[in-house]
C-alpha cells in the first residue's frame, strides 16, 4: 500500500500503540522528516537526481547556487559553437593559484569549486555569456508537505517498508520505548536501507546489455 501522510501517521500509531495525545500529528511530522533525512542522506537516489540550465554573465565568476541543491555531481558548459565541456572540480585554494586576476574576463571556464553555501566560483572568469548545465542531487519532497501529503512521493509510494521503519526507529526513540522493539526496528531500518541502496546505486545504474545479467553463484558439490 503506498503512504499518504495520514496512513503512515495511523500505522506509526498503531504500531507503537499510542494515540494521538502522545503521538500528535506535529510530533509526527518531526518524526517522518528526520527519518526521510537519514535515508537521503545515506542512499542516493535517482528520483533525486536533477538538472538545471542558466546562463554564465560576462565578468562574473560566482553562480549561484540552487535553493534545493544538496550536492553537485557535475557542471557542464556549451560554448558558442555548441561544444559542450565539462567544469572540473577544484579546491577555492586551486582557484586562486590557478586564476589571480578574478575581476577580469579570460575566457572560457574550465574550473569551478563551491565558494559558501549560496554560491560557487568558476575560474577563467567568464567572457560570455555561455549556457551551464548543472546536474545535482536535490531536496527531496517531503510526505509531511504538499503535494506529497496527498499524493505520496517516490520513497512513501515504492519503499514503504523503508519509511515506516524509519519513522518507527525515530518514534521508539522519542517515546523512550523498550530497548528491544528499538533494536528490532533498527535492524528492519537497516536490511530495508540495503536492499533499497543495492537497487538505486546498484541494479538501477547497470545495464544487462553491457553489464551482463546479475547472477547470484551456487555452490556444488564436487564430483
């Protein structure tokens, strides 16, 4: 069964068998963000992958950042005759030795570095405006926020199991539970967190085709 806000709510309820004066929906929603913090920050997912495109401006070497960026996975540029080259990666130090001269347009970009959390750097400092792809990981919806309270999102509608352990984890923490019912679900948070990175990190990024079928080896007995 995929989760709306209110069925998970009524299932984390039910499972620790406490009502709502204890359990009440803002304790609730507290508890279901800081459970689907942990699995984002522990498994990437594709559902989370995203991109966004804008242009660089003339003399300018700052980008700002995306208000639901999380991390960059890559910075690409097209210039004017529609190349298309990746930005490599490099420490604010590099920038500086690399390019001492910031306030004076060069050329075309070939380095960028994250510069606070509002901002990062690209060094030539820019001498067009050049188009910039930025691929990255971003905030993902929350159950506990519109639309996904009445729709689902991708974690509550297809892993159900690994949300709901987690929200129970964070709840026998917060209720103070027995040690035992918190070690179990730990345990059931963890083998669902697995089995889930496995599929996104794993099953999800490989291709029969190329990669071959997944086979699982058998042990026999020799002759």
């Amino acid at each position: 069964m995929a989760y709306t806000l209110t069925n998970l709510q009524d299932d984390i309820r039910n499972y620790t068998e406490v009502d709502d004066s204890v359990l009440s929906n803002t304790v609730l929603n507290t508890i279901i963000k800081n459970a689907e913090n942990k699995i984002y920050r522990e498994a990437d997912s594709d559902d989370n992958r995203f991109y966004a495109t804008s242009n660089l401006q003339t003399g300018n070497r700052y980008v700002t950042i995306p208000s639901d960026l999380r991390f960059i996975r890559y910075a690409q540029l097209t210039d004017a005759s529609g190349n298309q080259v990746f930005l490599e990666k490099k420490d604010t130090s590099y920038m500086a030795e690399f390019y001492n001269t910031p306030g004076t347009q060069s050329g075309l970009p070939k380095y960028y570095a994250n510069w606070d959390a509002n901002y990062w750097v690209v060094a030539p400092t820019p001498d067009s405006t050049y188009l910039i792809t930025l691929a990255y990981v971003k905030q993902p919806d929350s159950i506990t926020a519109s639309p996904g309270s009445t729709q689902g999102t991708y974690t509550s509608n297809k892993y159900q199991d690994l949300l709901l352990y987690g929200c129970l984890v964070e709840a026998y923490g917060y209720l103070k539970g027995p040690a035992d019912m918190l070690q179990y679900y730990e345990g059931s948070f963890k083998r669902a967190l697995q089995s889930y990175a496995i599929e996104q990190q794993g099953r999800r990024r490989r291709d029969e085709y190329q990669d071959g079928v997944i086979r699982t080896p058998l042990k026999s007995p020799s002759p």
